[in-house]
C-alpha cells in the first residue's frame, strides 16, 4: 500500500498500530488498574472518592506512554506538531471551546434540570479540596489523552486519504461508540439506542471541530470542561465517572446533552475560525 500522506505510514500500518496502542491499554490497563485495587484491598486502604478517582485514571498513564513513542519514535514527529497544523498551540481557541462548553453545560443544568439538583455536602472540607486540587490536574491530562487517541490519532491517520471531512467524523463517531458500549449509561439504559447515539454524536462533534479547525484544540477544550464538570461541579447518579462533585444530578440529562452537543459544536465550528493556523 503507498505511503502517502505526510507521516510517511500506509493506512495499513496505522490501522495496526492503532490496533496495538489500543490492544496494549485495554488489557494491560486493566491488569494495572486490578492489581492496584487489590493492592488496596490487601492493605485494608480506606476507600475515598479521591481514591476511586485515581484507580479509575491510573490505565491512562499507560496510554499515554504507548501514545508518546508511537508519535515520537514510530510517526517521529513532535507531539505540538502532531496535534495541530498550527505552529502552536491555539490557547485562544482551547479557552474558547473550553467557555462555550462550561457555560452551556450550566445554563442547562440551571434551565432544564433544576429541580432534579440536590447539594451534596463533603464528608470532609479538607478532603474534598484534596480530591478538587487533584482533578484539576488529573482529568485536564486524561481528556487530552483521550483526544490524542480518538480524534487526533484517527484524523492523522484518514486526512490526506479521505477529502471528505463528514465521512471522517461519522467513522470517528461509530469509533468513539464502539469503545462505550460498556459503559454503565449503556448497560442500564432501558433505551440503549439514546446514549448510544450520544457517543456517537460527542465523537461526530468532536472530530469535526478537529479537522474544521486543522487541530485538536478545540476539541480537548470541550473535552476537558465536559469532564471537569462532572468531576467538581455536578455529577450523576450511576455515572462511570467517580468523582466528589459538589451536586449531585438524579439522572444523566441524555436529551438536553445531545442537544447541548449540537448548538456547543456549531458555535466552536462557526466562530472558532478565528483562531486560524499559524504558519
């Protein structure tokens, strides 16, 4: 197969290696994240939410050591250079999706989902700034992550292949979906087709910002709001992402999340060409 877009990889060495990358951390992640636990469970730790929290990221140090050789000594190119065209990172364009995204996330919550609020007091006040200062470090480097494995990754390995940038998004959202079919929102849904399709949107979204915008910035700001509101501001009853939020939500918002995907998309797409690529 010919070697032809910029990195230099056949589209079949990348589907490999994607293959590996993502081989390596599900199964040894899982071992890391078990033996740890056992660990735990061996020295009789007392289990906290910060505790939970950690356990739950640990599999990511892991990703993200494969993701760095892969691109440093595999791809050899710099990780800034990997992730965007730009010959820098777009910090405007990260803090930009990073606002839209925190902003409308609370309005909704504020607007459609009052009521179904309620205030969770910490067990601990001490206990729960340990668990906020860890986060705010933790879950910005776990989306970052994750958007350098499922959108960048996968943008670099189609752009240059495939013109169509709709096409890139839809197989990047049934990617993105693939890897949630587990996820506890799905197995106890008693309609599994609606967070399915939320997944499948987050990806869709996502990746079309990614290659609207040449780079991921935009997309890990989103990310990185999403998930840090969950972690300190409000989470969900049942959610597969522990944390020690200050509220509590009685039941995932699915309609108001797609909902919220779509107009929080459009707006980055549309007003973050701003940002433009620099040479």
């Amino acid at each position: 197969m010919e070697k032809e877009n910029h990195e230099g990889l056949s589209l079949l060495e990348w589907i490999i290696a994607l293959v590996l990358i993502i081989s390596v951390w599900l199964v040894f992640g899982s071992q890391l994240t078990t033996l740890l636990g056992g660990l735990v469970e061996y020295f009789n730790v007392t289990p906290t939410p910060l505790l939970h929290y950690l356990l739950q990221h640990i599999h990511f140090i892991l990703l993200a050591l494969v993701l760095g050789i892969f691109i440093r000594w595999v791809v050899k190119r710099p990780l800034k250079v990997f992730v965007t065209d730009s010959s820098t990172f777009r910090w405007p364009l990260f803090f930009f999706s990073y606002g839209v995204w925190t902003v409308a996330i609370a309005l909704f919550m504020l607007i459609l989902s009052p009521s179904s609020i309620t205030y969770s007091p910490p067990k601990s006040l001490s206990s729960r700034l340990l668990f906020m200062a860890v986060a705010l470090v933790v879950t910005p480097l776990q989306s970052y992550i994750e958007e350098l494995l499922f959108r960048i990754t996968f943008w670099r390995m189609l752009e240059g292949r495939l013109k169509s940038n709709l096409l890139i998004s839809v197989l990047s959202g049934l990617f993105f979906t693939l890897f949630h079919l587990f996820n506890v929102e799905v197995t106890q849904a008693p309609i599994k087709i609606i967070p399915l399709l939320y997944y499948f949107l987050a990806g869709f979204v996502l990746m079309m910002m990614t290659t609207n915008h040449q780079g991921g910035e935009a997309a890990i700001g989103a990310h990185v709001a999403n998930n840090l509101f969950l972690a300190l501001i409000v989470n969900y009853q049942g959610s597969s992402l522990t944390s020690d939020a200050w509220f509590t939500l009685e039941a995932p918002p699915i309609w108001s999340d797609l909902i919220l995907l779509i107009i929080c998309g459009l707006i980055v797409i549309r007003y973050g060409k701003r940002f433009r690529v620099k040479d």
